[in-house]
C-alpha cells in the first residue's frame, strides 16, 4: 500500500483496484476515500486536492453552487483534457436559440425567442440555476400563465412545442434528464373561424383592385398559393407556352424538409392576365413591387388587403383588436387567405377529390395521390377549369 502526502488531500492504492484513491476530510471533521477513476497518480492527487478544497468551502460555508461547478468542472479537465460544460436554464435557452438560428427561417427564430423570453420570464430567480433544476412544474406555470393572459391556444401549444425543442435538445446532450415539457398534454384547439369568399364578394373585391394587389388576387383565388408564395413567383415559375400552362414553385413558409414542389394549372382568366403583363426575364420577380414590400408589418401586403376589405365592408376596422382583458386579438373572419380556403371550397362544392385539390395546395404530398391523379396535369387542369370565371 503506497500513501502520498500533499496538504490535507492525500491518495492512496488498493491492491482490488487499479484507479487511485483520494483520502480527504469532509466538511463536518469525517474522513473518507473515494475513487478518482484515474489511472495516473499525479492527476489522481490533482483531483483529491479539488474535492479537499470542494469541502473546505463547504465548511465555512462559501460553497455555492456555481462553486461546485467550478470544481466538478476542474475535476473532469484533470482525468480528459477537457472542461465539461455546464449549463443555467437561460444559458441553454439562449445557446439553443443561437443553434436555432443558422439552421430555420427568420420567422420561426422570432417565434422561438418570443416563447423563450416568456418562459425564463415566468422562472425569474430559478433561470440561474443549473438545467438540471429544471421540472415539469415550470413547464405547467409557464403555460398557466399564458393561460391566464388570455393567450389563444393554438399560440400556448407552438410557445410549448417550441420549448419542447430546447428540452428535447438538452437531453439528447446528457445535460438532463427528461424533458419537462412532454408531460403535458396539448390545449384544445377551436376550428379557425376563417371564411371564404362568395362569388360576388371576390368579383366585389377583383372592382376594387388595380396593380400588382389585382395581380396577387388573381393568383391566389385561381391557384390557392399563399401570399407569400405569390411574392417570391419568378418569370420562370411559368410555363405559359405548355400545352397546359402550369405554374411550379416550391413553398416558402415551410422547412425545406417539408416543402413540397407544386404544380397548378393555370385557369384561362388567370392566363389571360398573365399574357397581360410586359414579359421581362425569367429571373425576374413576377410582383417585384410587392416582394419589397413584405407581407406583414403596417404597410405590408396582408395590411394593404385589409383596407380593400375595410373599403368594400368586409372588416370594420383596419387595425385586428385585442379582446378586452387579454391579450388575444378578435381573428377577423375575411383576410387575403380566406382566398385559399376559397380555393378549396369551390374545388369540393364542384365535386373535385380531396386527393386532387390537397395536392393542389401542397397539404398532401404528390405521392401519397398519385394513385389517384396519376401525376397527370390534365386531371389536374380539369379540377382548375371548375372554377369560376369571375372578372371585374
């Protein structure tokens, strides 16, 4: 049996084992030993002289827990060469989002910051403390609290989800345990109050219009796209000298694992317009002065729609209004995607296949109809001729 000296901290061999000993003094006059797990006795008395010095803060009561993080960490650097990381709840909240950021869309990284901000909000004081604290108590008080704000569900449900992520993540790094969100069920959801538009109010609408918001109208009623679909359309989304014009574009909103490649014929009003048009290079945006305008914000897109809605007495105000109390805004029942669900409605009263008008909107990937549309634009080309011709 070898016993080396070296301050209070000393180490020592055990002949049933090949790792050294650390024999220290505990911060209550105990002596005890403990494995280092090192091999090497010089790291090995590196280590006892940490967990000594560990327990002397401990004993005049200096020891905090960023301390023993300090020394576990200085511990782990010893025996592998390298320092562990260690993490408070708001330090792997923002780590998260950093990594969030270079790999999603601008949008969704708001989104996540938003339900970040909110959820090391309602922690206060505990977001200091070390990730493993974390439980499933303050997944419920965080959303106890949107709850309580009067916050739509469906928004509580993305603010949980997205959180979920960050947890999910930490697991999967050995940084916890179990991810405090999956204990909780989803908020029940109410059907979306969106209405679509009558063959008069989009004739209505269509007398109202000029420019490039004509254009987006146009487009979005025969085709079903998502305005921000229609903004991003380039010249050489067209194929207007097909036997059957089509137009084919990828979507925008979702993660590039989602999207999906959508072919739509064209309807011969929309055509009509097309050809309309000054023809410029394929590169080209289709409505550059609409792309630079953007779709949200208070001189964006869906903002200028809803004061053609406003002028022809669809919406009463031009501002959506928070409900007394909360923080939930009164959803109008008419906005520029009410056109989508347009789309759709007129396809299903014609008696067209969910199958055919779901590929149509990308709800359904191609290859899950293709039994049924053959991936053939003439079945698709026939469902766009049901629709009706409406102009100004």
């Amino acid at each position: 049996m070898l016993l080396l000296l070296l301050f209070m901290a000393s180490i020592r061999r055990q002949n049933s084992s090949p790792y050294w000993y650390a024999c220290i003094t505990l911060s209550d006059g105990r002596q005890t030993q403990r494995s280092t797990k090192s091999k090497d006795r010089k790291k090995a008395l590196e280590i006892a002289k940490v967990w000594e010095a560990a327990e002397n803060e401990k004993k005049e009561g200096i020891l905090t827990e960023q301390a023993a993080r300090k020394h576990i960490s200085k511990s782990y650097e010893i025996v592998a060469g390298r320092q562990i990381s260690f993490y408070t709840i708001g330090k792997w909240i923002d780590e998260w989002l950093k990594l969030k950021s270079d790999s999603r869309r601008a949008g969704t990284v708001i989104r996540y910051g938003s339900a970040s901000r909110a959820f090391i909000s309602s922690l206060g004081d505990r977001a200091n403390l070390d990730i493993r604290h974390t439980d499933v108590t303050d997944a419920r008080n965080f959303r106890d609290s949107l709850i309580k704000s009067g916050k739509a569900n469906a928004s509580i449900n993305m603010d949980c989800k997205a959180l979920s992520g960050a947890f999910n993540s930490a697991v999967k790094q050995g940084l916890l345990d179990k991810n405090p969100f999956s204990a909780l069920e989803q908020l029940s959801v109410e059907k979306s109050t969106r209405k679509p538009f009558s063959d008069d109010l989009v004739t209505k609408i269509f007398s109202n219009v000029n420019g490039e918001i004509e254009g987006l109208c146009k487009v979005a009623f025969y085709t079903g796209m998502r305005l921000s679909d229609i903004v991003n359309l380039k010249w050489s989304n067209l194929y207007l000298n097909e036997d059957i014009p089509f137009v084919r574009y990828k979507e925008i909103k979702k993660q590039d694992k989602h999207k999906h490649e959508i072919t739509v014929p064209l309807h011969a009003v929309l055509l009509e317009y097309l050809f309309s048009l000054p023809k410029k290079k394929e590169g080209d945006l289709l409505f550059p002065e609409s792309a630079k305008k953007g779709t949200g914000g208070y001189n964006g897109l869906s903002q200028s729609f809803r004061r053609v809605l406003l002028h022809v007495g669809l919406v009463e105000n031009l501002h959506q209004r928070q409900e007394e109390g909360t923080v939930k805004r009164k959803v109008s029942k008419y906005s520029f995607h009410s056109f989508r669900h347009t789309f759709k409605s007129n396809l299903a009263n014609k008696g067209v296949a969910s199958e055919v008008y779901d590929v149509l909107t990308g709800h359904r990937k191609p290859s899950v109809a293709e039994g049924y549309v053959h991936r053939n634009i003439e079945c698709l080309s026939d469902a766009i001729a049901l629709l009706p011709r409406l102009v100004a």
